[in-house]
C-alpha cells in the first residue's frame, strides 16, 4: 500500500467512508459540523472536490456512471419536499449512525411534517 502497509494474498481491503467523511486531513478542522455552504462558492456556484476524497461513488475508471443523474434526483427530490413541506426534527431527538454496508440511523429519525403555507416564510 502507498504507507508501506503489506498485504498478504487474497487479503480484503476496506475503505470507511463514513470514516473518510469526517478525517481532518481530508475536511479540515471543522470536518464534524454541519455547514452545507461549505459546498457554495460565493458565486453562488456549487464547490467541485476531488472524486478521490469522496469515494462514495468511487473514483477513476471506476467512477459510478449514474453520480451525477443521482446527484440531480436527489436534489429535485429534496427541493421539491421542501418547498412544500416543513419537515421538523423533534427537539433533542439525536441521530446516531449505525454503521454496516449502508448507513442507517440506530434509532431512526422521527419527523413532524407539516405543509407550508403557499407564500409563508416558515
Ligand atoms: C446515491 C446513489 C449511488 C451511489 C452511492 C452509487 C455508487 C456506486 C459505486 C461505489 C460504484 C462503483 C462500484 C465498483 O467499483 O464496483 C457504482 C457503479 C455504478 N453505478 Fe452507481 N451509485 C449510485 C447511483 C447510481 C444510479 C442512479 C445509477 C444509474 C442510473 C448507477 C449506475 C451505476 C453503474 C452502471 C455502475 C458501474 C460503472 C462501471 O463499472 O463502469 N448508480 N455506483
């Protein structure tokens, strides 16, 4: 491997991205709060990162080939339900990751959805 780490035949290799998420040498210091205008230039733009720091899709010749039609899905889907939908979280409710192939929440995320009022700010 790169750091000198040998692998022994049919070893298997696996990569946290959940772990890489949140590596400061990767994020820097504030990799752990949540600050999604970290991802908008002041443009306005959306910040392109290197597909090798986030491997979620994988990277290189492997790269997933539906990343960015699932990028584009997940953000109609998002804005679509927030435009007209207030979706809370109840107060102190904390979600915690429980890690295994896929990332699920160990005691869910209870939500209160409520439909915004056409024109209201709330
Ligand atoms: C959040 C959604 C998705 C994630 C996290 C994801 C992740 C991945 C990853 C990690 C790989 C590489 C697998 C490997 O190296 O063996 C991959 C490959 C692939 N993905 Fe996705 N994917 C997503 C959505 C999609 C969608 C929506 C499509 C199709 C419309 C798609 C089609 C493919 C295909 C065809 C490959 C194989 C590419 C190749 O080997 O050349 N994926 N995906």
């Amino acid at each position: 491997m790169p750091d000198g780490t040998r692998l022994t035949k049919g070893a298997r290799v696996f990569c946290s991205l959940h772990g890489m998420g949140r590596m400061e040498e990767i994020w820097g210091k504030d990799c752990e709060e949540f600050r999604p205008e970290r991802w908008i230039t002041k443009e306005g733009r959306i910040v392109s990162e290197s597909q090798f720091k986030y491997v979620v899709f994988n990277a290189g010749p492997r790269l997933c080939v539906g990343k960015r039609f699932a990028y584009t899905q997940m953000k109609m889907v998002a804005a679509t339900v927030m435009a007209s939908y207030q979706v809370r979280v109840p107060e102190g409710h904390v979600a915690v990751p429980k890690v295994t192939t896929t990332l699920y929440m160990k005691y869910g995320l209870p939500v209160t959805i409520h439909r915004r009022e056409l024109g209201g700010q709330n």
